[in-house]
C-alpha cells in the first residue's frame, strides 16, 4: 500500500471540494482531492444544467401552442420528437461536463487521487485499500444521492430519480412523480408540458418548499391547471414489473380509489447524505442522530466527540444543510480557507438566503420565512405581509403571464424588510432583486426609494411595497395606479 503525508485531505470533487480545493490552495500547496466517483459536479450531471435544459424544451413547446391569444396560428399544430428532446439535454449536458474535467485535468497530477476514501482514524484515510493518506486537516465533501423511500422500491426497475432521468432514450409516455419539492416541481410540470401524462403525489402538503400556507394554496391550484397534483396524496400500493408501474391511490377531488398505469416512477423524495462509506464512527467527530456530522455553520468546522472544534471540516450537499450550488461553492471556500491555513479558523460570509424554483410562475424564497418570523414576530403586531397578486398586474397581463402570489414581510418599528415568498412571473429575478435588498439590511422605505421602471414586473414588488408601508404605519395607503395600464402596473 501506498502511503503519503498531506496538509490537507479534500474528500469529494464535486462544487463544494473544487472550491475547497482552490481555496486551501492558497494557504499550502500540500492538497489532495480524492473522489470515489466520476469527475464533474451534481449540478453540471444531474442537476441544475440538465434539469433546466429540459425545463427549456418544455417551455419552448409550451409557449408556441399558446400562442393563439398573440394573433399568430400554428396551423399543423406542435409535434414532439421525444428522442430529440432527450438528445439535446445530453448533448448539452455532456458540454456542460466536459468544461469541468478539463479544469480537473489541469490540476497537478500529484493533488488528484482516484478512489473511495474511508477514515483509519483522526488523521488518517485509506483509498480503496491502495493508498494510505496521513493529513493534518480534511474536509469532507462528498454531496448527496437520491432517497427513495421504502414504498416506492416496490417499483422496482420502473424506477427514476433526478440522477437517472436524463439517461432515457427517449421521453416516456407516462410518469408518476413523487415528491412534489423543488425537484418534483420543476421536473414533473416540464415533462408534463412535454406531452408526457403526469400525476404527482406528496405526503405532506409541501409544494416546492413554499412555507407561507397561502402562496403554497395558490401555488397547488396554479399547477392544477397543468398537471394531477395532490400535496396530500393517499397511496395504497405500487407495483413494478418489466413494463411499467401501477400506482392505486384516492383521487384528490371524487374520492375514488384509483388504479393506474405508469412507464415510470420518478422519486423526487429529497437526497441524502453521502456519508455510509466514510466510517466516520473512526473520524473522532461527533455525529447528529441522522448521523451527519455537527459543524459550526459560519466556519464549517466539525466538532470532536469531547466538543471541541476538530480539524476536519465539511462543506457542501453532505452537510444538510442548503442544497443549492452557490451555497456549496461558498461553503467549499470557507472550509478550505479554513483549513488551508488552520489553526487561524475564521467565521466566512454568508449571503442571504435565496432559492429558486424554475417552475411556471416561478417560485422565489428570500431571506426569512413566514415560519421563521413567527418564532420570534407576533402575526399583525411585530411583523406584517405586504402582498400583491399578479392577476391584474399590467406587465403580467402584457405578457399573459398574470398568475401568482407575491408576500414580502415587514417589522414594526424598524421597518425592516425581513423577507419574501412569491409564486409569480419570472420569481427568479425579483427573487435576486429581494435578495439583494435583504441582505443589504434595508427598511421598506429605502426600498420604496429605489427606482421602478415602467411598465415591469418590478412594478408589482413596488405595489407590494406600499401595501407593507402601509401596513406598518410608515406611509399612507398609496395604490399604483396607471392610466393606461389600470391599478398594480
């Protein structure tokens, strides 16, 4: 067995371990990046880019059959070739990849190690019965895999996740989707408006990780104009064979026990940790009961079993804690800095919360949740919702894209802006917009000074605005009133 001494051991090179990487780097030039799998990230593979190449299919072909109302007629109609949809998310996707291996292969030959890492003990990792490391610091950045809950197994090779979707030939006639999350949301209505028939069932009532009761009420009845969507879902069996899967469940509306038939079943049901093969129990951290490691979140440092901050830090999907890709590149930096030029931990800088749902309307979370504030903000006394729907709102009418639901919270007193939840036109950018202004610290009057062109989106946010302003007794009850456009322009 090989045997080598490093400063610092990166577990993982996926978006959390090459930012890791390039940032340890900068404090010692003894760093290895040791990955178990297939170079390139969750995000380039399976993820973001492959995901919102076939949101992009979808919406095309959506958008050209609804094109009617504009004056325009197609008068064939809109056929999908279900092998070329598919051809392009990988052809594109296979691009997306390849950037990312050739920055891999550019790295030093003596910093890449090929194979699966376990811990010895504190200081000290086997690769695959090959290699032993000795390091000084680690950190631990081996992502996540999808979860596939006990009753849906019974699918058997019926079954897909968001790690294998893209893999098809050809797009299916049919898909069952569970898990109506971020995921579920974005993949089911996509393949949905690709011709695919589609029910989606959840457990819980969450809907594209939506906290605010109302938008996540609007967000339900707005996708129902599309797709079979039941946050509430009660399923009596599934069953797979080498054809297809059944699924009998109770239809949400008649309340009659159904049966039917699927090519496949998509488990959109959240992702785990990939921590079984570490032998973390070796590692002298200290683990939570789902057997994640504990970590202080500002400098992703891993606690030891006595409590005290450990040399070993973790960053990116395999800590549960935000699952986003800027969130993981973030964390990446902040640990390898951190163990780049350990003891010298410092506390890194955390953007505002910020998630998006590339659904359509979009979904945008921003800053505070509605569940987050109440723990500490008295409902109509502490905090208030200013809100505005999309409806009648002038750009949105313009563009027929007048659905959804936009809530931005206030406080009393400081008039501070404490964050936002909106299903709406384009969320992704009056998300970063909100963002920006969160994580800037600004009141609803110094947001209300900035400027809203007309006629935009933007302009319902300023509408929004007001009805806060109002709310929390700052200014008088203004309404947005265009002439030409009528009231939230």
């Amino acid at each position: 067995m090989q045997e080598h001494n490093v400063d610092v051991a990166i577990i993982g090179a996926g978006s959390a371990g090459l930012s890791a990487y390039r940032a340890a780097r900068k404090h010692t030039p003894s760093v290895l990046l040791i990955e178990g799998g297939s170079y390139g990230t969750t995000c380039a593979r399976t993820g973001c880019m492959p995901s919102k190449l076939l949101i992009a299919a979808a919406n095309a072909i959506h958008d050209a059959r609804h094109v009617e109302p504009f004056g325009a007629r197609i008068e064939s109609g809109v056929t999908v070739d279900r092998h070329a949809v598919m051809q392009r998310v990988r052809d594109e996707r296979d691009a997306f990849v390849a950037s990312i291996l050739d920055s891999i292969e550019a790295f030093p030959p003596e910093d890449k190690l090929r194979g699966q890492a376990c811990f010895e003990n504190a200081t000290t990792l086997v690769v695959s019965g090959h290699t032993r490391i000795r390091f000084s610091r680690a950190i631990i950045a081996t992502g996540s895999s999808p979860h596939i809950p006990k009753p849906l197994q019974a699918a058997g090779e019926r079954i897909l996740t968001s790690d294998t979707l893209f893999d098809l030939e050809a797009l299916p006639e049919s898909v069952a989707v569970f898990g109506p999350g971020v995921i579920g949301v974005e993949l089911g209505q996509a393949l949905a408006r690709l011709g695919v028939r589609v029910r989606m069932f959840g457990r819980s009532g969450g809907v594209g990780g939506l906290q605010d009761e109302d938008l996540r009420s609007a967000a339900v009845r707005l996708f129902n104009e599309e797709f079979y969507l039941d946050p509430q879902a009660e399923t009596h069996d599934i069953r797979g064979d080498g054809n297809g899967v059944s699924v009998t469940f109770t239809e949400r509306d008649s309340g009659k026990r159904l049966t039917e038939r699927f090519d496949y079943l998509l488990a959109a049901t959240g992702r785990r940790p990939n921590l079984g093969e570490l032998d973390l129990e070796c590692a002298g951290i200290e683990t939570g009961d789902k057997g994640t490691p504990l970590f202080d979140r500002h400098t992703l440092q891993c606690r030891n079993t006595e409590g005290r901050p450990s040399h070993i830090f973790i960053a990116g999907d395999v800590d549960h804690a935000e699952p986003l890709l800027h969130e993981a590149t973030d964390e990446g930096r902040i640990a390898g800095d951190n163990a780049g030029r350990f003891p010298d931990v410092r506390v890194g800088y955390r953007r505002a919360p910020l998630t998006i749902v590339f659904s359509e309307p979009q979904i945008a979370s921003v800053g505070r949740s509605r569940p987050e504030i109440e723990k500490t903000h008295v409902p109509g006394q502490d905090y208030a919702i200013g809100e505005l729907s999309y409806e009648n709102q002038g750009r949105a009418k313009v563009m027929r894209q007048n659905r959804g639901l936009l809530h931005l919270y206030g406080e009393y007193g400081t008039g501070l802006f404490l964050g936002a939840e909106l299903v709406a036109p384009q969320a992704e950018h009056l998300g970063h917009l909100l963002a920006w202004a969160y994580q800037q610290r600004m009141t609803v009057r110094q947001m209300l000074d900035m400027p809203f062109y007309h006629p935009t989106l933007e302009e319902g946010v300023r509408t929004a605005l007001r009805d806060l302003s109002a709310k929390l007794l700052l200014e008088p009850v203004m309404v947005d009133q265009c002439i030409e456009c009528g009231p939230g322009a």
